[in-house]
C-alpha cells in the first residue's frame, strides 16, 4: 500500500479505521480535533458506516465509546487533555468495568499551551486508573499504535490509553499502512454482570484491574515500543519517552548516541529495563514531553538512589514543551543560533475576525457595563475568549467549559449583582445547561449571554449541539420567556443592543441574551462551497 | 541533502498551502519530508509558523533546532524576523515586503525592511504586486514560493507537478494561473539573488 503523508492525529485515525473500528466519539478540541476530522470524510469509514459524529462532550463521548465497547465492537473516543477532565468519572470507572470490544481513549496533550489552559499531561491519568497507556515517538508509531491498540485492549480486557501531544498531532509525514481488518460482529460481554458497578460487584472488578496489573507490566516489558539501545559510554544513561526521542535523536543526526538510550513508549514502564539502566549507568537524564512523572517515580521522594537529571533540578526547564535545542543543552552541547530576533519586533497575537459578531456584541457590552463598573463578566472557553484582549477587555474570567454561568451565579450569591455570563452556543451544551439550571433554580441576579454563531468555532467550525435549540432548552429549563432576548449583533443594531442588555441586567433574576449570527468563517466556508455547486 | 524550511505569516494568509505544495514536490521526488503545522487558536490572525523539513535521509525531529534552517520563507515581511534564531550562518531568508498590519504598534516598516536587507543572503520580493502584475492577484503565495524555488533542493520541474497536483481539482486556469506565478517568484529571485 502507498504510504500517506498524515498529520500525526490522522494517523491515529487511518490506524483505528484499518483496525477495525466501529465508531469514533469526540468533542472538538485542540489537537485532537482532526482525529474525528479525519473518519468523517474517510471513504472505508464512510463505506463502512463507521460512527464519527461528533459528541455533545467528552463525558457523553466516553460513555457511548464503551456502550460500542460493551456491544463487541471497537470503539475510540478522543479529547484534547482537559477534556478528559470532563468525561474523568466514566473514564476512570471504565478501567473498573474493562472492556468488550476493544476501547481505545486516545487524549491530546497540549504542552507550553498553544490552544489550552493548561498543560496538564494525560500519562497521570492512566497512571491514576491503572490501565496501560501508548505514547507514540512519531507518525508511523500513532498508526501501529491504533491499529494493534485494539488487540492490546481486547487481550486484557481494558482500555488502553493513547496519549499524543501537540507537535506530533500536528506534524506530517509519510505513514506506511496494514491491511484493513474486518469490523466486530455484536456480541454482549460473557460476564453478563461486568459492566454493572454496584459495590459488591465493583470490589470483584477492582480486584480484577489490580491482579491485570502484572500483565500490563509483562505486556509492556515485552513491547517493541519500549526499546534498548546500547551505548558506550556509562556516565549516563537516557530514558526518553515519546516525541523526546526524536529531538535526542535529532542531536545526534548520523553519528550513534554513545550513552545506553531506553525509549518508552508504552506504561505502565517497563521495569526491568530500568533496572538495567540505572545499574550500568553512573546517572540518567530523562526526557519527558510534560510532566516529570518518569523522573519523580524513579528520583523518589526521598531521592536516594542513582542521580537522576531532568525537569526537576533545573536540567531541562520545569515547564513547556520540549524542543531540539532545549534537548541538546541538556546534553551539555552547545548551541547553534547565530541570529537573534531584533528587538524592535511587536508581537501579534491572535484576535477576532474581521466582521466578527462577537466583537459587536463585546461593544455593546461593554457600553452597558458602564453604569455598574468593571470586573463582572465571567466567560468561558471558545473564540470569545479573545474579548479578555485589547481593544475589548470585557471578560474577566475564562477558567473551564461551562465555568462562566457558574462563576456569575456564585459571584451573584457573594452579591456582585448583576453578574454576567458570556458563553458560547457549543459550550452552553457542552457544560453550560446544568449551571444554567442552579441558576433558575435560585432565581439568581445573573444575565447570561449565549453568543449564538451556529459552530464551535474556535475548532475549525464543527457542528454546534446547540443549533435551533436554545431558546427551547433556555425555556425547558424554567427561564422566563420574556426574559430570552434575541438580536443579530452588527453595529447598526448597537441602540437595540445595549437597551436589551440594559434591561435585562437590571432584571433582579436570570436573564438570558442571545446574540445570534452566523460565524464568519464558517458563512464564508458555505458560500465557496455553494458557489463550487453552481459551477459544478 | 536536506532543506530545513521555517514558513512564516499570519493566520489566514495561507502558508498551510505554501507547506502542502512543496511537501507534493518532495513527495513526487520520494524525499522523506516532515511538516509541523500550527493549528487552533494562533490561527485567529496570529503569528503562525510550519516547520518544512526535507530530506533524503530519515529525520528524526519534527521541529528544526535553533541554527539548522536554510530558509526562511516568510509571506509577512515582520514575520520573517521573528523567527531568525532558527536559521544558520548561510541560510537565506526570502520574504514578502508587503506587510501584514493587524495590530496598533507594527513598528516601522523601513526599519523592518532594513533589518532585511541587513542579511547577506535575502530576497525581498513585492509579491502581492507581482502576483496582480501577472493577473493572477490570488497566487501570491506562490510567487513567494517562486521566489524560495531556488534555495530547496528539490527540482523546479517537480513543483510544477506538486502545483498540478494540488490545484487540478480547480480548473486548467488556476493551474495555470500557478505556474506563471511560480516562475514569475523564481526569475525575480535569479535576477536579485546576487550575495551582498
């Protein structure tokens, strides 16, 4: 077969479909939104049926990923790293129900933060629910990962955990394929009370997952993704996980790595071989993309054993993601710049689109806000977010999806009155509607504004769960309906604009705004495609 | 032989497009390529940059280290500069000179062009200008890549082939449109590639 040139996240697609995949679940988020991308304009999946639509959030992707699983059939489910934040509680107690069909959990680390919040790293959470966890070094390695993470999974009975970070989701190069392989028939688990977690069944399938632990050990001490490279030289040896590999490698280019090298790309690690390590070697570095967690199992609280250099004493910064040149100093090498950037260079960082209905909507907010002061605006995750930048600088908070309503309500109750939410239309359903239910609940002093753009947006504009539905589930819920305002946010509405929110700021309850207008990007998208069409 | 490229711009200029037509040509003359892309929010116009790396034998970082790039190929004159610790002694840094001015405090524009000109090996190529020259407003990404043709190691003929390739879908005058633009980028770059 031809080899591709994939982005890494596609090739974590292109090896879950040859593998035999029934159904991928996911919500959008950086960067593991081309995963999902990718099975939904695949022609095998698309032949095939195979399931790609997107989820309404991690947690109801999770769940469905193991309902597939729980039928026979192979099932992925992927998220960015915050996202597992979210769908956690059916995470963790799938490692406790395991699997039918093989469950592949495959989450995109976003290190030094170029899309996130924070940079925390996903190994601990397959730490944290004791089941084995993949992190491929490149392209080729995300495709065999996927394709043969299925049987891993199906052989023991568990999830297995697929743990990529940005520069390989988002790097490209030529992958080799396998044969594709035929799909699961639907077959119920043999142990018609697997899946059930009542205490007393649940102590039986955690006794299970702890006496599984020695084979995910075994399984990973044999697995060629954890690899040996001798080296001469003693004073240190490496240990390098995932994408670190390459920028070791890179350090050396054609010559050998003279230190013993261990290449981890499968956990729990691989014990023996870092016995072997450290008994040969005077000291290790360790290379990790993300937390120290290598470095603080092996340095140990008490750090008594053999010198152990990496992120934790200053050898590698605490931070970030990692990099050739960071890697090489390190090293001890020397650098190589010879160009600094001048200094006179300004910076430019993202901001909305021209045209954008968010920014009509953040000035007539802002003009609103006046006669109560600044400091009361919580928002939320999306490309609204950019409102905390110049020149809007009308948010004030921005912490996880769903965060704004809840943090209004709860400033409400400290009496910052009115509090105001700014949410967008995909993260309302994502995380928004039980905050929203609190709320009317307690009749807090809260308007919340819903920014309707018909997308999830700041992704690439994916389907919105929340298009046509708003004004209904606002409704259902108990908000009043004189109390959900709708306008179309363009500069010649901005009297209408401020007016409404005027009015419903003042409303001593919950109100609900909703500026609605169609993303930019996305009416642009439809325009060219509408207009190939007709030429067409 | 390899060619470690940094691709530079701002969001929404479209230097994925620059990325996918040389990584096309390099696939056609069967060089291993890697290609880091920036993806989600920096793309909302932001400083974006692709690290294009080609070459005959495996390559093992996806990112380019400090000191090892050949080229600089920027469609943002600003942008071109920004990324200077990745470029090594000899590297050539071929950039647009038409800026890209979405932020209040874009420094000066003479003193950007000046640092540029500074650089022993550099093109500065007025390619939205040339691209409208040769009718073709649309194609002045390529120009651009024109203009860097003579500094990646890969044969002119096989970007000819990755801009069929690439814009075939769209009709024989895109193509065309294209190409004229690819050797209207490169003949100025042969014209002023003199070393200082």
């Amino acid at each position: 077969m031809q080899k591709l040139p994939l982005l890494g996240a596609e090739a974590i697609a292109q090896g879950a479909i040859d593998g035999g995949m029934s159904g991928i679940y996911a919500y959008p988020g950086t960067p593991s939104t081309e995963i999902t991308e990718y099975v939904q304009i695949n022609k095998t999946a698309k032949e095939r049926k195979i399931h790609s639509r997107w989820s309404t959030n991690e947690k109801t992707a999770m769940e469905a990923a193991l309902g597939m699983s729980y039928a026979g059939k192979r099932a992925m489910v992927c998220m960015k790293h915050v996202g597992l934040n979210v769908a956690a509680d059916a995470f963790m107690n799938s490692a406790i129900t395991g699997v039918n069909g093989g469950l592949l959990v495959t989450v995109a680390d976003d290190p030094s933060m170029h899309s996130s919040q924070n940079e925390q790293d996903s190994r601990y959470y397959g730490k944290f629910a004791m089941i084995p966890t993949l992190e491929p070094s490149n392209q080729q390695e995300a495709y065999e990962m996927a394709y043969h993470g299925f049987e891993l999974s199906e052989k023991y009975q568990t999830p297995v955990l697929i743990r990529i970070t940005t520069r390989l989701a988002h790097s490209r190069a030529a992958v080799g394929r396998h044969d594709v392989k035929n799909e699961n028939k639907l077959v119920l688990p043999q142990d018609p009370k697997q899946f059930i977690l009542l205490p007393s069944i649940a102590r039986g399938r955690y006794k299970n997952l702890l006496g599984n632990q020695a084979n995910f050990l075994l399984s990973s001490e044999e697995s060629v993704y954890n690899q040996y490279f001798e080296g001469k030289d003693k004073s240190m040896g490496i240990i390098a996980c995932g994408i670190s590999y390459n920028y070791l490698k890179e350090n050396f280019r054609d010559e050998d790595i003279a230190y013993p090298v261990l290449k981890i790309g499968q956990y729990p690690i691989p014990k023996s071989k870092i016995e072997k390590i450290a008994n040969e070697c005077n000291k290790l570095l360790i290379l990790e993309e993300g937390y120290p967690l290598i470095e603080e199992m092996i340095k140990g609280y008490l750090a008594n054993g053999i010198k152990v250099n990496g992120r934790l004493d200053g050898t590698l910064p605490r931070d970030g993601e990692l990099n050739p040149t960071i890697v090489a100093k390190s090293l001890g090498l020397s650098g190589t710049k010879t160009f600094d950037i001048p200094d006179f260079l300004a910076n430019r960082p993202p901001m909305l689109c021209q045209g954008c209905g968010h920014a009509d909507t953040y000035n007539a907010l802002n003009i609103a806000l006046n006669n109560y002061g600044k400091g009361r605006v919580f928002s939320d995750i999306g490309c609204y977010t950019l409102g905390a930048l110049p020149p809007f600088e009308t948010i004030d908070s921005c912490v996880d999806m769903g965060a704004s309503i809840t943090m209004a309500k709860g400033a409400a109750d400290a009496g910052l009155i009115p509090a105001v939410a700014f949410i967008g239309d995909s993260t309302f359903t994502h995380s928004g509607i039980t905050g929203l239910i609190d709320a009317v609940k307690e009749k807090s002093h809260v308007t919340i504004i819903i920014a309707d753009n018909f997308t999830t947006a700041m992704t690439g504009g994916q389907e919105s769960s929340a298009t046509g539905k708003i004004e209904d589930i606002c409704q259902g819920i108990g908000v009043e309906p004189e109390h959900i305002r709708i306008f179309v946010p363009l500069k010649k509405n901005m009297d209408e604009m401020v007016r409404i929110f005027k009015e419903e700021m003042a409303y001593e309850g919950v109100s609900v705004v909703i500026p609605r207008r169609e993303c930019i990007q996305t009416l642009a998208k439809r325009k060219k495609e509408a207009k190939k069409k007709i030429l067409n | 032989m390899k060619t470690d490229i940094v691709l530079a711009g701002v969001g929404g200029q479209g230097i994925l497009s620059i990325a996918a037509t040389i990584g096309m040509a390099a696939t056609k003359d069967n060089l291993n390529i890697k290609q880091a892309e920036v993806h989600g929010m920096s793309q909302r116009g932001g400083a974006v940059l692709s690290h294009m790396r080609i070459s005959e034998k495996e390559i093992a970082s996806d990112l380019i280290p400090e000191g090892y790039a050949d080229l600089i190929l920027s469609v943002e004159p600003m942008e071109s500069l920004r990324y200077l610790p990745f470029l090594n002694a000899n590297g050539w840094i071929v950039a647009n000179s038409t800026p890209y001015i979405n932020i209040p405090d874009y420094p000066d524009i003479k003193r950007i062009l000046g640092e540029i000109e500074q650089h022993a090996n550099h093109i500065l190529i007025d390619a939205d200008h040339i691209a409208k020259e040769i009718g073709s407003p649309k194609s002045s990404n390529i120009v651009m890549l024109g203009a860097a043709s003579p500094f990646i190691n890969i044969p002119f003929e096989s970007f000819l082939e990755g801009i069929k390739l690439i814009f075939g879908k769209k009709g024989d005058k895109v193509v065309n449109d294209n190409i004229a633009a690819l050797h209207a980028g490169k003949s100025f770059s042969e014209k002023h590639s003199v070393k200082n």
